[in-house]
C-alpha cells in the first residue's frame, strides 16, 4: 500500500518523498536545493544529471517522475531517487554542505569491507555495547539527517 507523501527537514529544508514500489523515493530537486547554495536548484539538477551521466550513472535510467505536492499544494510530476540513488546524487554535489553525509558513508563502506574481511565482525556490530544501549555513546554531528518533519535525527549510535 502506498503511504501518502511526506516531508522530511534536512538543515531547515524541506525534502519531499513518497512511498512508491515498496521503498522511499525523495524529490531529487529537494535533496540538490538542501546541499547546495543554488538559488536555482533545478537548472543545478540539469548540469548535475549531464555530468552523471558523462560519469557513467545515468540518472535517465534511475530516476523516476512522481507526483508530489507542490507548493500550492497541488501534485507535480517531481524527479525523484531511491534511498541508493539520492546517496549516489549526493556524492556527486561538491558543497560543504554534503560533506556530513560523504563521510557518513565512506565510514559505512569501510565497516562493510572490514566485515568482508572478517566475518566475526558483523557480529560483534549486530550486539551493540551495554554504554551504546544505555544511550552514552557517541552522536551524528549535530544538525539534522532528512529526518521526519520535526523530528531530530540528532541520535545516539
């Protein structure tokens, strides 16, 4: 079942997403307009998609136009990106802004490999340590991740 659109905030920004096909889709247009200082965030999404595609992502085969409310509130045909596909589009924005989340995921990646790499790992990360459960341990930094509307992402991991 397909749950109505939603609003996520990321730095005071709205992101627009939407359930579809059983995963989260975000407005592509949104997530370019929260990392960037673009006062034109569509046309940056124009040149970003030339240069993806001249990368080899080809952002024609991995985004998708859904309806999304628009600022009057009617439902737009909006550019959007899976969870994978958005993190891939962030990677590409060099903006300070999108730094938090480049890091983010290289850390992410190199715990994937070490776990590869050794297997016993991935267990030991499945139980996390009695500080981490009791809510002491460390935090994301301190601005908030596309987190649902009002609700901070700040937390503890």
């Amino acid at each position: 079942m397909e749950e109505p659109p939603k609003l996520v905030v990321s730095q005071d920004k709205k992101i627009r997403r939407t359930y579809h096909d059983g995963q989260w889709y975000f407005s592509v247009i949104d997530v370019v307009e929260a990392l960037t200082d673009s006062t034109i965030p569509r046309r940056y999404w124009s040149d970003l998609k030339v240069k993806l595609a001249q990368d080899g992502f080809e952002p024609y085969d991995k985004i998708v136009q859904l309806k999304l409310p628009a600022d009057d509130g009617k439902p737009r045909e909006t550019d959007c990106a899976n969870t994978k596909n958005v993190f891939r589009i962030i990677q590409s924005i060099p903006s300070p802004k999108a730094e938090p989340f480049k890091q983010w995921l290289a850390q992410v990646g190199y715990e994937r490999v070490e776990e590869i790499q050794d297997p016993e790992l991935a267990q030991q990360r499945k139980e996390p340590p009695a500080q981490s459960r009791m809510g002491t341990d460390c935090t994301y930094p301190s601005h908030q991740y596309l987190g649902p509307l009002g609700q901070d992402r700040s937390q503890k991991i």
